[in-house]
C-alpha cells in the first residue's frame, strides 16, 4: 500500500510540473511574438466594436429575425396577389387555360414540395414523440387531444345552426338557376355510414406502402331494372344527382369499396402511434430506433425550413391564379351576400371568441400573443388552402415560438391536420341549410339534429387537402334527402370560404397543441423524471463495473510487482 501510494503521489507531481511548464511556454510565446500581441488587441477591439453596434437601432433594424421577415414576406405575398390577381383579371384577349397554368405553375411548386415532406414529417415526428414517453403519458396524450377536437368541432356546428337559422340567408336569394353552372365531373357520392365505415377501414391499412398514396374509399353506385325485367342497367352517378329523393329511391343503390387516389395519412399515423408506443415499451432495446427516428425529425424540419421560404413567392402566385379564373364576382356575390355573411360571422365567432376563451380557460395563456407566434402558419393555410400543406410550419412555430412541448406538437397537429376541421363543420351545416331554406324546404328538429351529427363525423373524415369540404357537404345533403346537384349553388364562393374556413382549421390545431400541452404537463414532466432516473441508474450500474475493474486491475498489478 505504500509502495502504491507513494507512485501515485510522483505521478500527481509530474503532471503539475508538466501543467506549469505548459504555462510557462504560452506566456512567454505572447511576450515573445508581438505580432500575435496585435492580433489579439485588434480582435478584442473589434469584438468590442461589434457588441456596441449589435446595440444600435439602426444595427438591429437591418438584422430582423428570421421569423419576422418570413412573416412579412408572407403578408407582403399575399397582398401582391391580390393586386397582381386584379391587374391581370382586365387583360384582353382572356388566359387560355395553358397560360392560366403557366400561372399557377411556381405555386404548384410550393405546394408539392410541401406535400413531399408531409409523409416522412408525420411519421418521424409522431414516432419519435411517443416513443419517449411512458404508455399512461401517451394515453392521456391521445385522451386529451380526441377529447379536444370532438368538442371544438360539435361546437362549430352548433353555432354555425344557430346563426343560418336565426339570420335565414336563403330567404334572400332568389335565383336558383343552375343550368350553365352544372358540373364538368360529378363526385363520388356516399353516405354518413359509409364515411364512418371508411374512417374505421383507412385506421388498419393492409399495405403500407400503398397508404402513402392511397386510401380506402367507398362510392355508392346506381342501377335501375330493365323494361324486360331480364337484367339490371347502370346508371351514372352524374344522372343520379339530378334526380328528386323519390325517384332515387326507386334505384338499386350498392356500395362500391375501392382505392381512391391520396395518402391515408389516417392510418399512417395511427401505424405510427402504436409504433412508437411499442418502441418505449422496449427501453433499452429501443433505443436505437429511438435514435434513429429522432434524426430523421431533425434532419426533416432543417429541410423544412429551407423549403418555407419559398412560400412567399408561391402564395402570390396561387393566389393571383385563383382571382383570375373567379367568373362575373359581382353577380355571384350579390346573390350570395347573405351565404357569406352567415359563414363569416360563424367563423370569426369560433376564432375569435370560442377557441381563444377555451384556451384562456383551459391552458391559462394570452391568446392574442399564442395567435402571433402562430401567424406565418395562418398566413400559409390562408394562400395555400390546405391545413395537410401547413402543417410543417404549423409544428414550427408553435414550437419555437410559443414553446409548446415537441412531442405534443407532433402528436397532436398531425392528428388534428386529418380529424379536427372545426371551419369545414361549420361550411357544411351552413352550407346544408341554407340549401333546404333556398329551395323553400322546411326541416324538422330531427332532421337539424341529422345535420349537427352527419357535418361533425363528415368533417373527421374529411382530407386536409383544398376543397374536400365540397365532398363531405354532399354526405350532409343526402343524409337528410336534399338533390345534391344544389351544391354548385355555392360554388362560386367557395374559393374563398375554403381559405378562410382552412385558416380557422390550423389555429384550432394550434391552440390544441397548446391546450394539450398544459393539461398534460404533469405528466410529461413526470415521463421525463423516470427517463433521467432510468439513465442514471445505468450510468451507475456501467460506473460501478468501470470502478470494479480498474480497482481488479490495479490489485493484480501489485501482485505482479511483488512476484
């Protein structure tokens, strides 16, 4: 023992000589070269330079924030199509349709480069969050944001019923001629069953590399018996949708179940959800899909946050496009004016009332302060109208600018991109209405009761993608027996609507987020307390066996010197 503790006192002493020569060599490296003397001066100098003018107000007026210059590129864009839209609207001979998508064409750009980062952003994110969370965490997570969504969308319907029925828009419109305004291409017609059956079908894909870019959807077709009574004869749906309820009801209806074009981003995330629990439940095991999967996150938002800033010039151009082709706008708003009314107040209701009372409630946060940091996002779903295209900027900015959670941000804003659309709800229960109040229809309580419920799962199920509400509001005229072919009554506006109803869409997602995030704070900050102890339980574990064997080979050291 002496012997050892007499070597490892030499060994200390050697190692503070050899420290003080070191110091010695440097300080006399600096007397002796004058040269690196001035270096030194003037980079202290001009770093001192550089602090005070970083203070000026002229300095940091030329070096703006990077989120504040995206968001006053994207107000400046939006504001440029609109005038660029107007100015090109007077031109003389009218855009052929090869020129009106030469138009179009750099937002196009934008919107696919948005959209072919979507799938690896989904399951990245959604993976990566739950997998570092506990099974309760996650199941309060995913109680919570159901829960949440269910709520803002029953009640958008509701106020949305309440205002068509007390301000009755349809009593003002009187012309309800559609005959040069009849459709190119009918829809896909189905029911409120078949939507709810096709929502629980696209929750277990059978194939998953077919569900990132097709989805189960079920079309209903018609058939009528032939004079002879030999056979049966296919009518097309384009017909069909001309026809009163009582002469559909003498048709053979059949439903048709087949792959539609579109990702099923509905059950990619719930692949991914139960993925990324299964990948917690491993711990250690996991860990390196934890890894992996956390990477590909971080490698997809860098990537993200190159592609947004071509927004700017994509937003002007997709909206310019959009004011061009909009045909005779005075007559149709004129006939409209009372549609739009009601959708407007009802909208601006439930985004400027409802949901920011919900989240002064529930997450006890300023709502005007969490809707700025959100507002690049907004401004985008705004240009782009699609909720599913915004959602990468939708995660960024309600995470590094009002601080929520990531893994609640990217659990609960890519679930909220497919299931919450508190804006379309209200679009289709207005929209039903207003149909019914058009063509002088009364409809009884039940048959209102009818359209609150078909309009809140048709909006679950509808895709983030612009204009899908036109699909799910077509649910909601045959669930209570309106002629469908009375949806191109509101087309005209619909461009329009389907921005701002988006709009309202992403900030309902995004107070979500924040929502979420403060009911369950407890127990993410308890998720994280487990996974630090589990970690230094290990490190301890690995330590231990670390001082073992060093202790093992300094005793068998000694022995070999005694020998």
């Amino acid at each position: 023992m002496t012997e050892t503790e007499e070597q490892s006192r030499m060994l200390t002493y050697a190692q503070e000589q050899q420290q003080q020569n070191l110091d010695a060599k440097s300080e006399n490296r600096l007397s002796i070269s004058p040269t690196r003397n001035r270096r030194s001066k003037r980079s202290s100098f001009v770093n001192t330079a550089r602090t005070f003018g970083h203070r000026c107000h002229w300095i940091r007026a030329c070096h703006m924030e990077k989120d504040k210059l995206l968001l006053l590129f994207t107000v400046i864009a939006c504001v440029l199509g609109l005038v660029l839209g107007i100015c090109l609207r007077g031109r003389s001979p009218a855009f052929t349709p090869r020129e009106l998508m030469y138009l179009r064409f750099p937002g196009e750009l934008f919107l696919r480069m948005l959209q072919m980062l979507i799938l690896p952003l989904i399951v990245s994110s959604i993976i990566s969050s739950i997998a570092q969370l506990n099974s309760k965490t996650a199941g309060e997570l995913g109680l919570y944001t159901v829960l949440y969504y269910f709520t803002t969308t029953l009640l958008a319907v509701v106020e949305g019923i309440i205002l068509v029925m007390t301000i009755r828009p349809g009593d003002w419109s009187t012309d309800v001629n559609i005959a040069d305004d009849a459709p190119e291409a009918a829809p896909c017609l189905s029911s409120a069953v078949d939507t709810i059956l096709d929502l629980i079908r696209n929750l277990f894909p059978e194939n998953l590399i077919e569900a990132c870019f097709q989805s189960v959807k079920t079309c209903m077709t018609f058939s009528n018996v032939s004079s002879s009574g030999n056979g049966t004869y296919k009518i097309p749906t384009e017909i069909v949708m001309q026809l009163s309820q009582e002469e559909k009801d003498l048709l053979l209806e059949a439903p048709q179940t087949r792959l539609g074009k579109g990702m099923n981003i509905l059950g990619l995330i719930f692949f991914s959800v139960v993925f990324g629990l299964f990948i917690s439940l491993q711990e250690e095991e996991g860990e390196p899909l934890r890894d992996f999967f956390k990477s590909l996150e971080s490698v997809m938002m860098k990537m993200i946050a190159v592609v947004i800033w071509y927004a700017p010039a994509g937003i002007i151009f997709l909206t310019a496009h959009q004011i061009v082709v909009f045909k005779d706008p005075v007559k149709e708003l004129q006939r409209l004016v009372g549609y739009m009314i009601t959708v407007l107040s009802g909208l601006a209701i439930h985004a400027f009332v409802i949901l920011p009372l919900i989240m002064l409630l529930v997450a006890r946060r300023n709502p005007i302060k969490y809707a700025y940091g959100i507002l690049p996002a907004l401004l985008t779903a705004l240009g782009t109208s699609s909720s599913s295209a915004t959602l990468p900027l939708t995660i960024k900015c309600c995470e590094k600018n009002n601080g929520v959670d990531p893994r609640v941000t990217r659990f609960v804003l890519p679930l909220g991109a497919t299931i919450n659309m508190d804006g379309t709800a209200l679009y289709e229960a207005v929209a039903a209405l207003y149909i019914a109040q058009t063509l002088k229809i009364d409809l009884s309580f039940g048959h209102v009761i009818l359209v609150s419920l078909t309009a809140t799962l048709a909006s679950i199920g509808a895709a983030g993608i612009p204009q899908a509400g036109i699909v799910t509001m077509l649910m909601v005229l045959m669930a209570i027996g309106l002629p469908t072919k009375y949806f191109i009554l509101i087309i005209p506006v619909d461009w329009f609507l389907d921005r701002i109803r988006t709009t309202v869409n992403v900030f309902g997602d995004s107070l979500g987020a924040g929502v979420v995030h403060k009911l369950c704070i407890n127990y993410l900050i308890k998720s994280d307390e487990e996974r630090a102890r589990k970690y230094s339980v290990i490190d301890g574990q690995f330590s231990r066996k670390r001082i073992c064997s060093t202790s093992n080979a300094e005793a068998d050291s000694t022995q070999l010197s005694a020998l």
